[in-house]
C-alpha cells in the first residue's frame, strides 16, 4: 500500500512537472537558410552590411556589443573587409564609421572626462554609462550585451530571427504588465498570467517593445527594408559577431582534413611497401 502511495505521488509530481514545462515551452525558432551554415559556408558580406545598419541605428540604442571592435568590421571574413587593407585598422571605410560614433576618453592633461570620436582600435561603445542607468531607462531591466547572444541563445539566429519577427497581441486570457510585451518564441512562464480556456499559451513577455517597422533603416544596397528583412541581416550579423573568424576555422579544418588525408596515403603506401616480401 506505502508503495502503491508513493508511486501515484510519483506519477503527480511528474504530471505536474510536464504541464509546468508544457506552459514554459516557447514556440520553435523558424528554421531558415543561412549562407555560412555547413561547412564550407560562408557569411554574405552585403548581409552582413546591412545587419550592422540595423544594430548601429536600431539596436545600439539599448544593446551593448562590448566584445566587438571597430576594427573587427574589416578583418577578412567581416561586413567591410576589403583585400586592399589586410590590416584592418588602415581601412579607411571602418576608420570613418567609427569617427561618426563619440566614445568616453580621460584628458591626458586635465584627466577630466571627454568625449571624442572613436578609432578602429576601440570597442562599440555601451549606450548607458553604468547598470543603474541601463535599469533607470529600460524598465529595471538591463538590455543583454549583444557581442555572443547569438551562441547565448539555443537557435542561434534562427532565434534571433524569430524573436524580432514574432511581436503578436496576447491571447484573450492572458493579462500582462503595462511596458510589457508577449512573444511566443520568448521563454517565460505564463501560467500566474493565464486566465483563460485551455492550455496556457507557447512564449513569455519582454520588456523590449517591437525595435524595427518596415522602412525604419534604409539600406544603401537598395534591397526592401521590411521587417523580415531587416531581422534576417541582423540575426546574420550577431552570427558574425558572435564568431568572427569562423571562415578561417572552416578553411584550416579543410587544410586539415586534406594533409590527413594525405598523409593516410603515404604511411598506407609504405606500410605496403615496408611488409610487401613479409609473410604474414
């Protein structure tokens, strides 16, 4: 009888445990075809150029990307790479998208705080001086850094991709907070928040409200500014970020695969050689 208790007790927590997981589980990433996927892929520079137009004039107002320099943006592989400068810090397109943007500096002769144009050499500057400002001005929640989220975050662009195209009004019988926003790929739990019928609905809520609109960046290329698009180029952009010599790692690993190879051949070949008049 003990046993039998225990076991149903079992069974309820179990079932419990599945429907807190059900009402947890956002909704899948829509699985999209990228040009740097498998393993000679590559990134599409035009892409990645205008990924950085709609984090630089969009994102960048609350998203930090403090593990990326301005020079990053003209090593090979990256959104202004240009074989003319293999040093990218001589590029003279990254030196003057980084002079457009000011960045906090110490006077070497007063030490007082200055504001001055930024250098390849430095890093995308924060948009909040501390974490307190970054709270004051976002509800109490600190907009994440941007420099890895796209390995941060199980779907990676896809992801990325989705979360930014899948803004929707609640469901009747969800109630949220005002300056709160539900999306089904976002993962919350719902459940203190559904008064409704039936299953409690995929996603959660954020504080970031929908960032882009159609036409809210133009791109130089002349390629349409929906918000698809625009989601696309940036989720393709934080791959990038996220992993800025990932051509480099994929043609040394084909260099590799092909000298194994080789050399698979040759100790084959002599180890024919070597034992051919050898009875075995």
């Amino acid at each position: 009888m003990l046993r039998k208790g225990i076991a149903l007790a079992a069974l309820g927590l179990a079932l419990l445990a599945g429907s807190a997981q059900a009402a947890t589980h956002p909704k899948e990433p829509e699985k999209l075809q990228w040009s740097f996927e498998g393993p000679f892929g590559k990134f599409d520079q035009a892409q990645l150029q205008r990924g950085y137009k709609v984090y630089r004039e969009v994102c960048s107002s609350c998203h930090a990307m403090s593990q990326v320099y301005f020079r990053n943006l003209g090593q090979k592989g990256g959104p202004f790479y240009d074989s003319k400068y293999p040093n990218p810090n001589d590029n003279p397109y990254v030196k003057a998208l980084a002079a457009d943007i000011q960045v906090g500096d110490i006077d070497s002769e007063t030490g007082d705080p200055i504001q001055r144009p930024a250098t390849s050499a430095d890093h995308f500057p924060s948009p909040f001086p501390n974490e307190a400002a970054a709270r004051g001005a976002n509800g109490g929640a600190i907009p994440p850094d941007l420099s890895y989220i796209s390995k941060a975050r199980e779907g990676g662009p896809d992801y990325i991709y989705s979360l930014l195209i899948g803004y929707v009004n609640p469901p009747a019988g969800l109630t949220i907070q005002p300056g709160q926003h539900y999306n089904p790929y976002f993962p919350g739990d719902l459940t203190a928040s559904w008064t409704g019928k039936g299953h409690v609905p995929q996603g959660g809520v954020l504080a970031m409200p929908p960032p882009l609109s159609p036409d809210r960046v133009t791109f130089d290329d002349g390629t349409r500014s929906t918000v698809a698009q625009q989601s696309r180029d940036v989720a393709a952009f934080l791959a990038w970020a996220a992993e800025p010599k990932m051509e480099e790692r994929k043609s040394f690993g084909l260099a590799a695969m092909i000298y194994l190879l080789i050399l698979t051949g040759l100790v084959y070949a002599s180890y024919r050689r070597i034992w051919r008049n050898v009875a075995h």
